[in-house]
C-alpha cells in the first residue's frame, strides 16, 4: 500500500515531489493509482515505476529515470513505452532494459569502488554535494558527516574506514590539508598502498589551488606522493556546476572497477 504522505507530496505538483525527494531517498508509491496523473520534469529515482507504468499516466514534458527505477521496474511489461514516454530514445530505452535485465540488480552497485570521502570541516558542504553526486551515480560512501555512528572512537571509525574502503578521495584545499585528521587519513592511504602493492587507492581533488602553490606539510614525502599523481580539479566547482559536472565525469571513470 503506498505511503499516503508520500502520495500527497506528489500529488502537490512536480516542484514539492523533486524538492521533498532530494532529502528523502525512501519512497513508496506501491499500489498507488495514477491514472490520469500527468508528469513533467519529474525525478524518479529509486522507485518502482509500476504505479506510473500501469497507471497510464500522461506525459506533458520530458521526466528523469535512473538505473535502480529501471531494475526495480523490470517486471512491467510496459516499462520500455513509459521511458520513451519521460523523453528516453527508443534505441536507448531498449538497450538499458537489457543491460539492467543482463545484470545482478545488486551487482549494479559493484560496478564502482567503494569510497571514503577524506575532508576538513569547513568544506563538509562540498563533501556533502560530492557524496550525493557519487551516490547517485552508484557509488558507496563514506562520510563522516552522515555515516559515522555516535559513540565509535573516532580514530576507530576513520581508521576503520580507511582500510575497509576501495578508494580514499581526499578534498585538498587550504581549509581542509592542514588539518590533522586529513593527513593522517592521506598518510594511512598511502601505508596501506605499499602494503597492497602499490596499487592507488589515494585520489586527490583540488577545490582550489592551495595543493599546488601553498601546501607545505611537515611530512614532504606526502605532499610528493600526493603530487606525482593526476589531481582531479574541482576548482570553482562548488559555485559552477558545468565545473561540478566535468569533475564528476572524471572522478566517476576513476571509480569504476575494471572488468
């Protein structure tokens, strides 16, 4: 039965849905009628589409569906109209449905490596819009900010973190490489790189220019460590978000496992 309140924000128009569904990622619409409902430039993410697709819902302007809607929607036999119906190519919407259909729907997580999210304090709202980007596009997180539980020892969690995570993105800038926690989350990465073989695991993003033109840490092995590699550059990125999303793009490639 599909949550009433959740049913009511929808029904408020397509503004309150995509505001309300930023900040709640659960929803359920399960045995909700839709018929005759319109939507345009709605975000559908996460759900199963069945109420919309069975719910012959009309479509006054383009929508967006993202893979996890899709692999949970698999068993509507309608589901390939309903893409093309929110704005999808018919050659796309085909090809997505087989590829999901192909796949292990948990194993869609595992196409990315798992992440932990290295920062200061004073950027935790870049890291915050870093994590959503990252979740979104089927990345496994950690952020101290949202995922630590309360009453772990702080060294514990971090440490912790580190070693169980695939990747470690540090967010370099003056606010944040200074900062003890920081560097000892960098120097634990790159310990924990030699001792795997060499393999990188660190990833560097630069939010400003402070990595290149002011960093000096006492450790200078670190700061060469840290150098020697391709830096993603974020720089102007949490106020551009063309920038945000060319960063995303690359970051992304980074993160995918290779097959």
């Amino acid at each position: 039965m599909a949550d009433k309140e959740h049913l009511a924000i929808l029904n408020r128009g397509v503004v309150d849905w995509n505001k309300w569904r930023k900040k709640n990622p659960v929803v359920d619409l399960s045995g909700a009628n839709l018929s005759g409902a319109w939507v345009s430039y709605t975000i559908l993410v996460d759900i199963d589409l069945s109420p919309f697709v069975n719910g012959s819902v009309q479509h006054l302007a383009p929508s967006v569906v993202d893979h996890r809607s899709i692999a949970r929607s698999l068993h509507c036999s309608d589901l390939c109209d309903f893409l093309v119906a929110t704005g999808m190519p018919l050659v796309v919407a085909i090809y997505t449905i087989d590829v999901i259909r192909s796949l292990d729907p948990n194993g869609l997580f595992n196409l990315m490596y798992s992440t932990f999210i290295s920062y200061g304090g004073p950027d935790e709202p870049f890291a915050i819009k870093l994590q959503e980007a990252l979740q979104s596009n089927g990345v496994t997180t950690f952020l101290f900010k949202k995922d630590a539980v309360p009453g772990q020892a702080l060294s514990d969690v971090m440490r912790g973190q580190v070693r169980e995570k695939d990747r470690i993105v540090v967010i370099c800038s003056e606010k944040s490489l200074d900062r003890p926690g920081v560097l000892n989350e960098m120097e634990l990465a790159l310990r924990r790189e030699a001792s795997e073989g060499g393999h990188t695991l660190l990833i560097p993003i630069a939010i400003d220019a402070y990595v290149h033109d002011g960093w000096q840490p006492e450790n200078g092995n670190l700061k060469e460590a840290v150098l020697e590699r391709v830096i993603a550059d974020f720089i102007d990125a949490d106020t551009d978000q063309a920038k945000f999303d060319q960063g995303m793009e690359r970051l992304l490639r980074a993160l995918r496992v290779s097959r």
